[in-house]
C-alpha cells in the first residue's frame, strides 16, 4: 500500500474526480445563494475548487489549474460559468465585479485549454 510519504516523484496527486466535482457543485451552490456581504469568500471557494489552487489567488500554476480543470464534468463548467455570469450582472460592487470578471476570462481560458485537441504526435523515422 503506498503512503503519502513515499510518494517523492515531486508531483501533486490529483483529488479524486468525484471529490473535484462534489467540491466544485457545492461552492457553485453556496456562491449562487450567498448573501451580498459574503460573496467575495464564497467566489473565492468557488475559484478554489475551479482551479485548485489553494494558497494565493492572484498566483497560481496554470498547469495545475488546467489539470484540475479537466476533471470537472463539463455540465459542472457551465453551471459554473452561467452562475459566474448571472452573478456579474447582479453585483453592485465594482472591484468584485471586475474580480469576477478576470475569473471568467481565466475559465474561458481554462476552458479552451481543457477540450483543445492535443497535437498529433510525430512519428520518428528509421
């Protein structure tokens, strides 16, 4: 049985898929209901549990995001980004607004990135 101490690959193992989703569906739920004083940490877990980047905000590895990003079902993506967007429209404070704003674009990055086709891979010759 491996143990998290032997793991010195120096990779970050990925949550399990069903954790990501069920992470992410809460905080999409808790953000959609949250009161206007509280949406800031509730945008914050939902960015979270979007990307995976736990530390800080401003900085994260867009690898990991992506990766993270790729485990979520993509009805979760949408709910996501159509809750982010209800969420834009309705907000009276300017600076969480374009907060929310950036997150949205970096989705629609992420979002790109995760269904683009992967090169093909070229074949060597003998």
């Amino acid at each position: 049985m491996r143990r998290l101490e032997d793991d010195n690959d120096g990779l970050v193992a990925l949550p399990p898929i069903p954790l990501v989703r069920q992470r992410l569906r809460t905080t999409v739920k808790d953000f959609a209901t949250s009161q206007p004083g509280r949406r800031a940490a509730a945008l914050a877990a939902v960015w979270i549990a979007a990307t995976g980047c736990e530390a800080d905000l401003n900085h994260y590895d867009p690898e990991e995001a992506l990766r993270t990003y790729r485990l979520i079902e993509s009805e979760l993506r949408a709910e996501l980004r159509i809750s982010l967007g209800r969420a834009i429209t309705n907000e009276p404070h300017a600076p969480t607004r374009n907060t929310m704003i950036q997150m949205l674009e970096h989705l629609e990055e992420l979002e790109a990135a995760a269904v683009a086709p992967r090169p093909a891979r070229r074949r060597r010759r003998r």
